[in-house]
C-alpha cells in the first residue's frame, strides 16, 4: 500500500491529500497551497451548520431564523467548491452579521453567539491562508 504524499497513490501535487481524500483538485497545486484539503473549511462550516440547526431544535431561534443562517452557510460552501473564496468570505462574513443582528436582539444569547462569531472566523482565516 503507498504511504500518503507518494506518487504512487495519485498525490499529484505532493500536497498529502489523494483525490480520494478529499483532496480539492489534485490536478491543481494552486487550490489551497500548503494546505492540500477544501475539506478542512466545508467539515467546519458543517459543523456551524449543525450547532444552528440545534438551536433551532432546542428552540432557541425559530426555523425562519436558523433557514437565514443556514442559506449563508451553504452559499460559502457551494462558492469553497467553485474556488471562489472571497465570495465564500462574503457569506461567512454575512453570517457573522446577522448572527451580530441576533445577538443585539437578544433572540442569541452572546455566549452562544460569541462562540459561533469565533467558529467562523476561524474558519475565514483557515480561508485566507489557503
């Protein structure tokens, strides 16, 4: 079996990640250079994705509310995968906004929306460095 990083298991741009691994375009050294994987920022803004849909669950924001959140999640990623990554910046960016909205409306408690403020700027520096 050929280690990971090897030319043998279709790692074309010696970047650590096969196709297989979800590696965003092993034909392209260019997409995420150092970083290798578009799977590191669309696993994050998943798991966004489902910390919104359980407080909608919960009961904390309504469906209306957590749908408007989540289309500006879903938007970064469809731009993350057309690598478009300053529009998907945008969306995340939006994201913060209105969750910034709901904080000072008090529909989120600021812990909750602190914490979900610093998942996607994390995820918008992740972003930047690729």
């Amino acid at each position: 079996m050929a280690s990971a990083g090897s030319g043998a298991d279709g790692d074309i741009d010696q970047d650590g990640f096969t196709p297989n691994e979800g590696d965003c375009d092993d034909n392209n050294p260019n997409v995420y250079p150092g970083k290798g994987s578009c799977e590191v920022p669309i696993q994050e803004i998943n798991d966004v994705m489902i910390d919104v849909q359980q407080l909608a669950q919960e009961g904390d924001i309504t469906g209306a509310q957590a749908n408007a959140l989540l289309v500006k999640l879903e938007s970064a990623i469809k731009k993350i995968e057309s690598d478009k990554i300053n529009p998907a910046i945008g969306s995340l960016n939006a994201f913060i906004n209105q969750i910034k909205a709901f904080m000072n409306s008090n529909i989120i408690l600021p812990e909750v929306g602190n914490q979900l403020i610093s998942d996607v700027q994390n995820i918008i520096q992740i972003l930047k460095m690729g």
